[in-house]
C-alpha cells in the first residue's frame, strides 16, 4: 500500500488576503478575498456608494471599490463588511 501525501484543501486556492497598511499612521484595515464569491473587509469606517456593480468602502487607510454583478452587503457590525456576489475585482483608492 502506498502512502498518500495529503495536499491542502482546494477552498484554501481561493482564498487571498491582503493588509491594507500606511507607514505613516501606522493605520491597517484588511481585505479578505473568498474565490469570486465573497470579499470580507475589516477596519471599516462606512459605506460610500453601494449599486449591484460596484461598492465603495471608507476604511482609515484607504477607500476600498468592490467591483461585479449581483452584489449584496450581507453584513455591517463591529467595523467588518461582508460583500457576496460575482467578484470581477477589488481595488484600494
């Protein structure tokens, strides 16, 4: 019998992250991207602008676009955003 090497789970592939970090004021907020599905944002001050095709996020560091279709805020407490939907991209402004 041989031996198999057990490799990492697939759903970890789709998972990307990111601090989003000033080396002035030391400030960081983090982006949390799930495959095309989810964007998790932390450190969040509010809500900017929100459509189904784009939605912008006031952070201290940066505002943070969330671009793609269908796209939903499926939660706000605590200064955490969680946007669901068809993830084309995310950019820091």
């Amino acid at each position: 019998m041989k031996n198999k090497i057990k490799s990492s789970s697939p759903l970890r592939a789709f998972i990307r992250g990111t601090d989003a970090y000033d080396t002035v004021t030391k400030e960081a907020s983090s982006v949390e991207i799930i495959g095309n599905k989810r964007v998790v944002i932390e450190q969040a001050a509010g809500i900017l602008a929100y459509e189904t095709e784009q939605v912008r996020i006031s952070t201290k560091v940066y505002t943070i676009v969330v671009n793609g279709r269908e796209l939903t805020l499926n939660s706000y407490a605590d200064g955490i955003i969680i946007i669901d939907g068809k993830i084309r991209g995310v950019c820091l402004e």
